[in-house]
C-alpha cells in the first residue's frame, strides 16, 4: 500500500513448472492493496519442491522475493 500506483511483474520462469501466481502482472493503483493467489502443481513426488527469491518486478521501485516451498507425497493406487 502506498503513495503512488505502480506496475507489477512476477518472473515465474524458473518456478512455472511447480508454482503459478496470479495475477501475474498488473497496476496497482495509489492506497489500495493485492491479494495473489499462489497455486502449486506438482508433476512429480518429491517433499521439498522449493524456489528461493521468486521476483516480483515494481515499476519504480527495488524488486520483492518470495519463497515458494511445497511437498507432493504419493498417493494411494486405490
């Protein structure tokens, strides 16, 4: 929340396979807030799926990082 409107640009290309956030770009404007919505999509099991300092590029300002971490277990064949 801030001052002044800003765009906004998440870089999931080393994390895609795994991990979508949405909205994935946009403009959020001048004293409002965004909720994204992080989805993880595994393909294969493993118990530490992690991406250290996902990117989200702010038009004017130092770029933010997320961690995204999940665990795919096996599921029963019945």
């Amino acid at each position: 929340m801030g001052d002044i409107g800003a765009k906004f640009d998440w870089d999931l290309t080393y994390c895609k396979k795994f991990f979508t956030i949405t909205p994935v770009k946009g403009y959020l404007a001048p004293h409002e807030d965004i909720h994204f919505e992080v989805t993880f999509h595994p393909d294969v099991v493993d118990n530490d799926i992690r991406f250290n300092k996902v990117r989200c590029n702010i038009e004017g300002s130092d770029p933010l990082f997320v961690t995204l971490c999940g665990k795919c277990i096996a599921q029963p064949v019945d």
